[in-house]
C-alpha cells in the first residue's frame, strides 16, 4: 500500500522550499536609502540581541527540565526518547520563530521603499515576508514530525505492526513539550517586551514630550520596533507550531486509540500536507492592483485564505474518500467544521474589533464621558464577545464528535475532535502569513516616518499597516480558537496515556467527582493568575523604560532639538532584560501546577484542571484580546478626524482604553492560549508521575 | 423521638423576635433636626418609590413564570407545589429585602444624629440596623422552610416514612426559585441603580461642577444616598436569603439521598438553628468604648462574629454527636470546613482590598503613570487575588468530602459539602449585620454632610463609612464563597433530581464526555456575558443621569448658589425607570440559558453547564468585587493626604480606578452569585422537562 505518511516529508520540503524562494525575492529589493538601511539594521541587531538573550535563558530553563526528565527516564516514568525529544522541539519552535523574525526585520526598510513606488509593491514584500514566516513554520513543524515517525518507525521494527503504531503515537504526543515551553518563552517573553517598549515609548514620547509616534528622537522608538518583531513575529510563530504540533500529534494518537493505525496516523499529517499545497496556490492570488483602495487590499488577502481553504475542503474528501472510504466519510465532516469554525472565529473577531462595525464606534462614543466609561465599555464588548466564539467551537466541537460516530464509538468521536483541530489549521501558512504580514507593515511605517520618506510613502505605509491591525485581529482569533480545539486534543491524548500506562485505573471522571470537580476550580483560576502575571510584567518592564526615555531626554544635550543621537541600544537592552526576568513565574506556574494539582488531586484532578483552564482561558483569551484591539481601533477611529479628533479630551480618554488594551491583546491575551497547551502538555509528559504518586487515586 | 425539625421554626422566632425587638430600639432613637427629618424622608421616599415599581415589574415576570409552571404541572412534569412556592418563595426574599431596606432608611439620620453624642452610639444605632437586616432575612428563611415542611409532612401522610422524606425533601429543593428570581431582580436592578445614581452624581457633581461629594446641591445627591439602600440593603438581604435557603434546602435533599432520612433533613435546619441563637448571642459582644480607635471599631464587630462562630462549632458538634453519634463525626468536619473557610475569604478579601495592606497601597502608588496603570494594576489585583479563594473553596470541598466519607458513600460526600455550606451560612444573623451596617453608615455620612452637622460628627460618620467599606468588603468575600459552596450542592441536588425522575437515566458525566463539555465551555462563557449585559446596563443608565444633572445645573437659576432647590425625585425616578428596564436581558438570560442548553445537549449539558458556569462565575466575581474594592480604597488612600492627595493628578487617576470599578464591585460582581445559584435552581426545576426532552440523551 501507498504510505501515506511520505506527504509529511513531501510537505515539510514543499513549504520550505517555497518559503527559501519567496525570502530570496524579498531579499533581492533594495533597502532604500542609507538611513533607511542603518534604521533597520538598528532594529535588526536590536531583534537579534534580543533572541540571542532570551534563547540563553531559556537554555538555563531547558537544561533544568532536560534532567529532570532524564531522571524519570531512568525512572521509567517517561519514554527514553522524551528528553531528546524535548531539547529538539524547543529548537525546532525556536528556529521558526527565529527565521520568522530574520525575514520580518529584512523586509520591513524593503517593504517601505517599495511602497515608494506603489501600494501594491509595498503589499507584495510585506505578504512575502509574512508568507516566508507561515511555511517556515509549517515546513519545520512536519520536517520535525517526519524525522521522528521514520526514526520511531525503524526503532520499532522489531515489535508487531499493531504495536508499533501504538508505541509512536504515544511516544510522539509526549514529544511536544519542547515546543510549547519555547512558545511560552516566545509569547510571553515577546509580548513584555514588545508591550513594554510601546507603552514606554508612547507614555513618555507621545504623552509627555508631544512628539509624534515613531519619531527617531525617542530613545525608545528602535525598542517599539523591535518588539513587534520579537512579539508579534517572532512570539506568533512559536505559538502556531505549537498549536500545529500539538493537533496534528494528539489527533494521530487518537487514531491508532479510535483503531485507525497507521492510516489513521497518517491521515492528520497527510491533511496538513494538502493544506500546504493549498496554502502555496492560495498565496499567488494575493496581488492587487496599483491604486488599490483599503477594501480591495483587504479582499486580495482574503481571497489567498478562502481558496486555500475551498482547495483543502476539496482534498480532504478524496483524502478520506480513498484512504477510510465511504464508511468512515464524516470524519470529513470534523474537518469540515474545524475549517469553518477558523473562518468564522476570524470573521466575528474583526466584527468585534474594527471600527468599519458598530462595537468600536460605539467604543468611540463613549469617550465623550471620559476614560472611565471607555474602560468599562471596553471590557463589557470584550466580554459579550465570548458569546460568539464559545458557541462556534461548541458547535464545532459536538458535529465533529457525532459525525465521526462518537455516539457508538467514543474513541472515533475523539479522533473527529482533534481532526477537526487539523482542519482549522491546516491552512496555517496563509493564514500565519496574512498575520506575519501585519508587523512587518508596521514596521515599514516606523522607518518610513523615522527616514522621512515624505507624506505618500507614509500614507501607504498606514493603509498596509492598518490592514494588518484587522489581519492580526483575525489571526489573533484564529489562534484563540484552533488553541482551544488542540488543548481539547491535546486533554483527550491525555485520557489515552493514562489508559496506557495503567489500563486498570478507576476511570470516574465525572464532572461531580470532588478531585475532578475540584481540578476544574483550580484549572479555571489559572488563565486569571496567568493573566495577571503578565499584565504586571508589562506594567513593571515599562515603568523601567519609562524612567529610561525620560533620564534621556533630560540628560542628552540637543536630543529634543535634533542634533543629537538618542541611546537606543540601552532601551532595547532594558526591554530584553525586563521580559527575561518577567517571563520566569508565568513560565514556573505553567509546569508546576500540573505536577502539583497531580500530586495531590490525581489524575482526576489532572483532567478537571484541563478542561477548566480550557474553559476559562478560551474565554479570558477572547475577551483580553477583542477588549485590546477594540480599544485599540477606537483610539484610530478617533484620529481619522471623529469624535474632535487627535489630541481633543476624547482622544485623551481613547488613548486610556489603548493603553489598557496593549497588554490585554498583545501580552495576556494570546500568552493565554500557550498556557492552556502547555497545561495540557506537560500532563501528558507527567502521567505516569501522577499515576505513581498522585494521592487521590 | 424529639423532633429535630421543631429547631426551625423556634430559630425562625427567636431571630424575627430578637429583630423585632432592635428594630423598636433603633425607632425609639431621635431623627434629630427637621431637616435631617425631611432629608431621611426623601431617601426613604426614593427607596420606596423604588421597590414598589420594582417589585410591579418583578410581578409581570413572576405571573408569566406562574402560567409557565402552572403549564408545567398539568403536564406533569413539576411537583404540583412548584408554582405557589415560587410566589412564596419571591415574596419572602422580597420581604427580606423590603424590611432590611426599611429599618436602613430610618436608622440614617437616627445614626447621624446618635454620632453627635459619641461614637460608640453611632455604631451601636447603625449596628442594630443592620442586625434587624440579618435576623430578618435568616428569620424570614426559616419561617418559610418550617410552613413548608409541616405543610407537606402533613400533605403526605399518608405516605410511608421512607417515601415521605424523599417526597418532601425532593418537592422542597425546586422551591426556591421564586427567592432566586427575586434575588436577581433585587441584585440586578438595586445595583444598577445604585451604580448609575453614583456614577453620574460623581461625574457631573465632582468632577465637572467641583462640588464635593453628598453636596445638597447636587440633584443626584438623594438618589445616590437612596441607592445604597436598594443596592446595597434590598439587594443583598435578596440574595443572601437566596444562598441560606438554596444551602439548606439542597443539603436537605441530599441527606435524605444519603440514607439519613428525616434526621439528615433536619440536620441543616437545625444547624441553621443553632448559628442563630449563636448570632444573638455574638451581637451582644458588638460594643466599644467612647474614644474608640478605627481598630477597636473593627475588633468590636469581628468579636461579635468570631464568637458566634465558636459557639456554632461547639454547638454542631453536640448536634451530630446526640443525632448521629460518633459514627458520623465527619460531617462536624464539614461544618467546620465550611465555618472557617467563609471566615478565611472574608480575611483574604480584606487583605486585597483594604489600603492598610500592600496590594492597595501598591495599587495607589501607580496613579503615579495615570489612569491606564491604575486600570491595568486593579486589574490584575483582582485577578491575582482569585488564587487564594479558589484553593480555600476547594480544600473546603475536599476536605467536606472525604471526611464525610466520601470515599465510600458517595452520596454522604455531597452531604457533606452541602453541610459545609449551611456551615458557612449558619452565622448568616451577625455577618449580614456588620455588612448591612455599612450602608446606613454611608447613609448618615451622607446626611451629615447634608445637614451641615459640622466636622466632628461628619469625621465620626466618615469613621463608621470606612470601617463599612471593609465589613462590606469581607461581606462581598462571604456571599461569593457561600455562592460558590451553595451552587455546588444545588449542582448534586439537580443530579439528584434527574435519577429521581429517570432512575434508568444514562449518566455519564465525564468531564471528556462532549455533551458534558461544551457544557461547561458555555457555562463557562455565561458569567461573562452576563457582566457584560450588568456592565453596560450601569454605563446606559448613569448617561441619563448625566444628562438630567447636567440640565438641572443648566436650568435652574440659583441651584449652584445654593438659592433653590434640585429636583431630586426625577434622578430617582430616572434611575428606577433604567434599572428596571435594564434588569430585564440578564434575568431573561439565566432563566433561558438552562432550557436551551437542555433542550440541545440533554442533562449532561446542564450539569456541564452548571459546573462551567459555577468555576468561571466564582473566579470572576471575586476578581471584580476585589478589584473594584481596591479602586475604591485606592482612591480613599490618597484622598487621605498620600501621593499628592485630593484633587492631585494622581487622585484623578485613582478616580477613574474608582469609577470603573463601582459596577465591578457593585453590580456585576455580586450579580454573578445569583446568577450560578439560579441557573441550578431552574435546572432543578425544568429536569423533567430536560429528561423528556432534551435531544442528547
């Protein structure tokens, strides 16, 4: 028989390839002028700085959990390849983000010089750019899976086929944990800093001194800059092969526990694959023309996603139809409905948060009555737009289990869900890359502004940017939701490594059994803690970057005037070591609340802590983030000349809920989702520690 | 035997006679000057005029209710009682409330004017208040529990004695949705109401027209003094009579499930008995001396808890040594479990929201950076502070549990938490007396100022306020945990319910099962949306205050001089008209969403739901009073001469903290309580309709 894992390989090489090929057109346009080109290597060392520190970091962080986990491999708690495995994931999410970021910061200055010449040049760098980061990140993460099934494969040879399948699928879905520790660092990291920088920036620039945004004689402009490289490119990626990772490894075990061998193993990898030739095909329809209006640019976006994804709805039929048959075709019905569900999760969140809607403007108007109410509006419009997306997943979540047979075979029911996870993403690559494009804009505008391109450049620069504030909005969302459908997944592969190591374990997982009860009280206040940790960070980095711009500015002769150079390199410094620092309790409570909650509440609680942080951080993540880029647009809505305009008391009290805003979309909000996989995934590592020693039984 | 049921009935008169007598001592004291009198008058006028149209519009929606169960119970599918208890049970919490609210607004001006002699006889007429609030509303629950159960005993019979029990125990746990409803009208409408009257007086009285707060010349001013009362008064006693009755009814159900017949009905009645006597007992320890530091007015009112607290372990613990013996010492344990933990969060509460510990001070210290770090720093205050109430809650659950003997008996496990709970509850009398005892404080602060009674009684009355803000703190910290415990046992009675009525039901509740979990995602979402609807609901409101005020100032010649008169009833009047029209989508919302989610995901999605809604609620509802609460003292704490003092920038700052914060802490919150007690408690009375109905099965 044909081995359908072989599309894995095919597909890992397919979008690194073309991801190699777009990053050699980008890299082949002209930086522009000699200050646009000492800008951005500016920014480019600053990013570089930045990744350099926090990878040492994190190493002390991988060095730490690389013992301890080779200690419970000579415990037999673990699989002997989980250690490796670990160091390998946490490399392989860093490389994407690394890469991500190497493409992002090259083609910010080209991106601003080819808008010189028209909106449409300037759109096709800054989209190449994102779309080299969406393959890199997909291309690595199946080169990854690829590499270990065919070094798994061979390992087993010895054991009965059966046996095999089972031996990789399990051992495979313990393999995450790497990748997801990286993509906590990343977001969390990434997002202090980038948040830090910016509110520092604005606080003292904007606020104090009255200078216009991305003015070269803030001290801590090139930091602003850098972080939404580390933050937004850099942080996103991790995050997404993260959520890659984890669906498309957690839907594999599943298949060989729903019966499905090595097809069924195969099938998830298999769909990403087609997703990966569907993205590459969508991606050449985004062009536009030279005088395209904001709307057409934004449907020239839209239109690569919907036919990538109308191409993988197309061949994931035939996938199932020639792999399981007729028999097993609602399976193609789970990946149906993970599909939408992306769609329409991305379609609600720009709703929520674009001021082309009724929410944001109405956000706008209450800022006649001061700060207060648009804090209170803000977080209200973040709140009510939970509704929405818990109820899209809901449905998502139910169709994909009953269509797949859950009701007769509740493995199969299980399978559909975290297909349906593979689904939603399998069309990451344009969808990360309409994202990654976003920051990369706003880059341009920072340099087109900092080297005086003049009002057309800057104009463009705007309109590419402020579609990446929708874009990123709708990726943002995407995230939220396919992190919601993997950590499902992910809690179900859990269940099913239990099973394993201990087939005879008292399976009451009731939601009224007190340690499950209790797990989901714990599990549900987590997102929140989390949340505040972060938020803190932000607060705390920025205060140390705020005390920084402000001794500059005092202590620098002719700074204000022109004459002379701010430090910039001292503010990215203070960023990078503020988001190191920070970045440690968040990452401490992700690993040790599992081990905790199991030590003492069992398995049992184990399950219940997933599923309620599941429950709460979904919505917690939603609202944080649509509260953020709602207040965000509507501080924009404000400057296009509503509501009194740009430095009326409307747009002070505007600028409030912005500020508020940033951490909220940018730092807590979407550190959220990686909490929730990570939670999930380190359980899964941990099992057989919590099966041995948790108290409750 | 001895009728241990005769202990409700007698709790029931002693706390109704015990209120009696104070509410005659604190009538017997003097209003002071005519204008106190006419002052007092106008706030009492204003209550009034609100609750009769509240309790008129509530009444619409109880008659609708009535057609709805009375359909029910043609067609079999509620006990034939359902829907005269329902108007029972509305008109005996609205009573709670309507006699709390009454002897509030006549003991203000009497608190004013007592603080004119000394402190100590301030605190004494205030106390008594709030007292006659408390034995009220614990008298009134157990007044209508003993009509029930003697009726319903007597009703069945002719019944066997093993049947009897079930019967009633069963028939008794669906009657308290009428005291729930009326607790969300009450909650509901009095905090939007209170909130919109505070807001908009503050926004255009303080901060555009620069007169201080409780000034006569504000048209605000009576409605803001009236709204303490109907929020603050009405809508507490509401839904702590809620929380007292649902504790003990569910704990009565489940005992009865447990085996213990109608000694295990009795039991929780009897305990409730005993925290009575206890209450009485520890009020009359509530006494200081005439020079008392704010410290000793503190220590007076805990002593009176703390030692009702004692006698309730001690007295429990006769209880179920003489009925059950040594065999079922465990469930002492519970009681226990529940007594300190309620205590423990009322602590921990205090500590995140009074400014004599860090986290307000910190929380003040960064108005420092404006508005934005206030909002971002409460924020996660209030997050932060989830931690310690959720692990308190669930070591309590635990420990309830499995001292109960859980382990074993499964059944006697959750009669164990729900005892825990009435634990909890048990000394209702007194903690609701030093939390209601706040709002007549603020009360006659108010009146002080208003009647010009000088500097010394307005420092005395402003002595009375703050020690208030914190027992309304710990109070706030007390209704939600109770809420939490309460919601609990009414999720085990609902189950319960559904084996009563289908004992052949299918009930796999796993956690993992997805019916169960997208329950617990959408119940997880509820709480959210539903601060949401409270949110802005308080935001539309205060805008017409706004409004009103602002025309007034405008139109009324000599209103800022202080030559004419505002008119005060039309702010009232406005204020009554919007949270009438206001409360209306999130009742409508917890009463639909337990028959939707029913009707669509079976049994398994309410119970996933219920729990969903329960965790998230809890964590939620902590976050915004703690944060809201921190605003408050935040701003208090500057206002007190720190960081700049009053009308500093930094003490802007901390208003707007303080301004988002008053529907945090005022409406949302604490509506979030009833929102999870009467999503279980229309669970329990739809379960046949869900059983018969419900398309997952």
């Amino acid at each position: 028989m044909f081995d359908l894992m072989i599309l894995a390989p095919i597909g890992a090489v397919a979008a690194l390839a073309y991801a190699f090929i777009l990053s050699r057109r980008v890299m082949a346009q002209s930086e522009g002028t000699d200050l646009m080109k000492k800008i951005a290597a500016s920014i480019r060392s600053g990013a570089n700085a930045y990744l350099k520190r926090q990878y040492k970091g994190v190493s002390v962080f991988f060095v730490i959990m690389g013992v301890v986990l080779v200690a419970l491999v000579f415990a037999g708690l673990v699989n002997v390849f989980v250690p490796v495995a670990f160091v390998v994931g946490g490399f392989f999410s860093g490389l994407s983000g690394f890469l991500g970021m190497r493409i992002a910061t090259n083609a910010n200055a080209r991106t601003a010089n080819a808008a010189q010449h028209s909106l449409n040049s300037g759109l096709k760098v800054a989209f190449s750019a994102g779309a080299v980061m969406g393959f890199t990140v997909v291309g690595l993460g199946m080169l990854e899976t690829s590499l270990w099934y065919y070094f798994l494969r061979f390992y087993y040879s010895a054991l009965p086929v059966d046996q095999q399948a089972q031996m990789i699928a399990s051992a495979m879905v313990t393999f995450g944990m790497g990748a997801s520790a990286m993509a906590l660092f990343a977001r969390v990291g990434g997002g202090i800093f980038t948040k830090a920088a910016d509110v520092g920036a604005d606080l003292v620039g904007k606020v104090e001194a009255g200078i216009p945004e991305d003015d070269p004689r803030n001290p801590a402009v090139i930091a602003d800059n850098v972080g939404d490289n580390v933050g937004d490119v850099a942080g996103m990626g991790a995050d997404l092969y993260e959520s890659y990772s984890g669906a498309r490894l957690s839907a594999a075990a599943l298949a060989v526990s729903a019966g499905f061998g090595f097809t069924g193993m195969a099938l998830p990898m298999a769909l990403a694959a087609i997703g990966i030739f569907a993205s590459i095909i969508g991606s050449f329809f985004v062009k536009t023309n030279e005088d395209a209006s904001q709307k057409q640019l934004l449907s020239a976006l839209r239109r690569g996603t919907y036919i990538a994804g109308a191409l993988v709805a197309i061949g994931a039929f035939a996938l199932i139809y020639f792999t399981l048959g007729m028999d097993y075709i609602g399976l193609y019905g789970a990946i149906i409905s993970g599909l939408v569900a992306g769609i329409l999760i991305g379609y609600f969140t720009e709703y929520y948060t674009s001021d082309t809607y009724k929410p944001t403007q109405k956000l706008a108007g209450t800022s006649v009555t001061g700060p207060a109410t648009v804090i209170i509006s803000g977080l209200s419009l973040g709140m009510i737009s939970t509704f929405i997306p818990v109820i899209i997943v809901s449905v998502s979540v139910i169709i994909s289990f009953y269509v797949s047979g859950g009701a007769a075979d509740y493995n199969a029911g299980l399978f559909g869900i975290a297909l349906s996870a593979v689904g939603m993403l399998s069309t990451l690559g344009i969808t990360l890359a309409t994202d990654a494009y976003g920051p990369v804009a706003d880059n341009a505008g920072g340099i087109a502004e900092m080297a005086g391109l003049g009002e057309e450049v800057r104009d463009r620069t705007d309109a590419l940017d402020s579609l990446g504030n929708t874009t990123a909005a709708t990726g943002k969302g995407f995230a939220i939701g396919s992190a919601a459908l993997t950590a499902l997944a992910l809690i179900a592969s859990y269940i099913d490594q239990v099973k394993l190591i201990s087939p005879d374990y008292n399976f009451d997982l009731s939601i009224m059994n007190p340690p499950v009860l209790i797990g989901t009280f714990i599990g549900g206040m987590l997102p929140f803690v989390f949340a505040a940790f972060t938020m803190e960070s932000v607060g705390t980095a920025a205060q140390s970057v705020v005390k920084e711009v402000r001794r500059q500015f005092k202590e620098i002769p002719g700074l204000m005037e022109g004459t002379a150079e701010p430090d910039y390199a001292s503010c990215v410094d203070l960023c990078t070591k503020s988001a190191q620092k920070e970045m440690v309790p968040p990452a401490i409570l992700a690993v040790v609340a599992p081990l905790v909650v199991g030590l003492i509440l069992g398995v049992k609680g184990v399950t219940g802590m997933l599923a309620g942080s599941t429950v709460t951080g979904f919505a917690l993540a939603v609202m944080m983030s649509n509260a953020g880029g709602a207040w965000d647009n509507a501080k924009k809505h404000i400057e296009a000349g509503n509501l009194g305009g740009k430095g009326s008391e409307n747009h002070k009290a505007a600028v409030v809920g912005d500020t508020v805003g940033d951490p909220f979309k940018d730092t807590s909000g979407p550190a959220i989702n990686i909490l929730i996989k990570l939670l999930s995934i380190v359980s899964i590592v941990l099992a057989a520690v919590v099966v041995n020693f948790g108290l409750i039984k």
